[in-house]
C-alpha cells in the first residue's frame, strides 16, 4: 500500500496499545508491537503475516530498550509513528506506597518513555522526521487522592515531552501529548500494583472507591480511530485530549483554582476542588461528550478536535 506506515507500539500486548496496533493493521499499516510479554500477540501475527512483528520489551531497561529499537527500525527499514504507551497503575495513598513501588512505578511510567523517545530520535532524525506519541492521562493536569503517583508520572511525562516537542521540530519529529481518557483495559486488575492501606485513610478510600465508580468505560478500539487520523495529521497538536471523561476532566483541572492578580490579593477563580471531587468524574460516558472523539485544548477552553484540521495554538 502506497501510504502505509510502519508503527512501533509500546504495550501493544493489550488494551490500547493493542487497539492501535490492531487498527492500524486492519488499515494496511505494519507494526512493530512490543510488552514483556508478546505471547499474546500471536493471533494478530498469524492474521496479517509479514505485517506485524512482536518484539519482547520491558522499557524499564535503557539497553534493551536501544536494542529493541534497532531491532523495531530493522524491521521494515524505518519508524513512523511511535506511541509511547506502555504503562501501569500505582494505587494507594501517597504515604502507603513504599520507596520499591514508587521507584518501579516511574522507571515504567516516566523513565520507560523517556528511553524510547531517546532511542528513537536518532532514527527518526535520519529520516527527516516521523510521529512521537505520547500517551499521558486526564489525570496529569492535578493530583487526585488514590493515584498521586500515577499523575505524577504522567504530569513529568507530559513536561518533558513539551520540551522534547520544541527540541525536535526542526528535525520534522513531531511529538504529541495525548491525555487519554478512562478505557477499559488491564490497566486497573493485572496492570495495578495496590499499596497495603493504612487504616487512618478508610473513610477517604471508601470515598473514592465510590467516585471511581463500577461504571464499564469504553472500549479502547473506540480510541483508535482517533490515533490513526492523529499520525496522519500533517500539522497535529501538540496535546490532543481523547474521550469524554478526559474532556471533563482536564477542562476542570485546567482552570485556575486561585490566581494572585498583585501584592495581598489572592482571588478565587474557580472552586476546582470541591467541583472535580463533586462531579461525577468516572461516571458513565457519554456526558458531555464523546468517547471516540478526541479534543485539543484552545486559549478558549477545549474544542472538538480536528475543528479547522490545522490543529495550531493547541498546546
Ligand atoms: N485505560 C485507561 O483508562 C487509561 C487512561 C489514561 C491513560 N492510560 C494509559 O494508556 C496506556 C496503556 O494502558 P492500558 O490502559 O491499555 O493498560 P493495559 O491494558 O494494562 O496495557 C498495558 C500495556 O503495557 C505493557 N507494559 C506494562 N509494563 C511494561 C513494561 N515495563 N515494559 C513494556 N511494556 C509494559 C503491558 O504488557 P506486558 O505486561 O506484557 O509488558 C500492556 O501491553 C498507559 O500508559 C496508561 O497509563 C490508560
């Protein structure tokens, strides 16, 4: 096909790495798809033979990420688009978690990314450019109780790759920070790792337990199509926000709760606060908007995305 692409996938085992993968397959892309464990991935090997190329990765590993890479662009002579998707959950309070679980935590959240974003710029570099994805959360705008350190992956995840985005654009590297909203994955049964609870925060766990909600969210190959018109954008964003919950979520997170406009004067802009802990923030979708939709944020507020397909001013 004249304009296929060649991904490389991180997390690509399942969930939405998968549903990338999956969709990009079906649309004639090829795909380097990487997690620890490809055996998963066997199914979609056997159904677009010569297409897909599994690549066992654990991206906490700075060597064997650089070596999975040369391996990634080997594959099909070169990388467009890179999702940096692989990740899991940390939940428990922030004085609950221990030094073990925090560290490995980020060394896949943050540090796991960051390696492949190093890794791959050379190559993409040589190339005269390519995509950078980076897959962050509606919950990196603005800590929530539960999932401090999930948040503080992302935010740092989502700081860094702002950054990156200005370093490497007069490469033709053009990074995007998506701020995924909630899907339902792996990510909170076999990708969580649980604090042991102290007893002192009960009342604001069981609190929580009950915003979270037991509402199913939705499916990750609603998203998808989503990050196939994304890579195929030639002048994306550099923050684009995907699904409704996330639309809600960091328009609330975006605004300033207080804002110092000069010497003793501190004003209340918005009681962000207590309106993010009283809205139904996992609520079932769609509220006010769409979960296959996805979303920039504009000096004004956030728009519906592609709303002029030029996709500027958004970051
Ligand atoms: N689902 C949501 O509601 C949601 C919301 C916002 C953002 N996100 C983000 O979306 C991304 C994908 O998550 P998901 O929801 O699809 O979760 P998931 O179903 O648990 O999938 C996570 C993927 O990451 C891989 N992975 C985990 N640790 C890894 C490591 N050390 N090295 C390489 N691969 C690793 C897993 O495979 P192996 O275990 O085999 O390695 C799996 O393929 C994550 O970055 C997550 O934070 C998800």
């Amino acid at each position: 096909m004249a304009n296929a692409r060649v991904w490389l996938i991180t997390g690509a085992s399942r969930g939405l790495g998968r549903a990338f993968a999956e969709t990009a397959l079906a649309g004639g892309d090829r795909v380097v798809a990487a997690a620890r464990d490809v055996e998963p991935l066997e199914e979609l090997t056997e159904k677009y033979p010569g297409h897909l190329v599994p690549l066992p990765l654990d991206v906490t590993d700075r060597r064997a990420v650089f070596d999975g890479v040369e391996r990634a662009a080997a594959a099909f002579g070169r990388l467009d688009v890179v999702v940096n998707n692989a990740g899991g959950m940390l939940y428990g309070m922030v004085e609950e978690a221990t030094e073990e679980q925090i560290r490995a935590h980020l060394d896949v959240n943050f540090f796991g990314a960051v390696w492949v974003a190093q890794a791959v710029l050379p190559h993409l570099r040589a190339q005269g450019g390519g995509r950078l994805l980076q897959v962050t959360s509606m919950g990196s705008g603005g800590g929530m109780a539960t999932v401090g350190f999930y948040g503080a992956g992302k935010a740092a995840l989502d700081s860094v790759s702002e950054a990156l985005a200005m370093e490497v654009e007069g490469f033709g590297v053009k990074v995007t920070v998506v701020q995924m909203g909630g899907y339902n994955t792996g990510l909170f049964t076999t990708g969580t790792t649980t604090t042991e609870p102290l007893a002192q925060y009960q009342p604001l766990r069981t609190e929580m337990e009950a915003m979270w909600g037991d509402a199913v969210a939705p499916e990750p190959d609603t998203a998808a199509p989503v990050i196939m018109e994304l890579a195929a954008l030639p002048d994306p964003p550099r923050r684009l926000i995907v699904g409704s919950q996330s639309f809600d979520h960091v328009l609330e997170m975006g605004r300033p709760e207080r804002i110092c406009t000069g010497p003793g004067s501190i004003s209340a802009v918005s009681p962000r606060a207590s309106r993010v802990r009283a809205t139904t923030f996992m609520q079932p979708v769609p509220r006010r908007a769409d979960a296959s939709k996805a979303y920039v944020r504009t000096p004004e507020g956030v728009e519906v995305w592609p709303a002029d397909k030029k996709g500027t001013g958004c970051a």
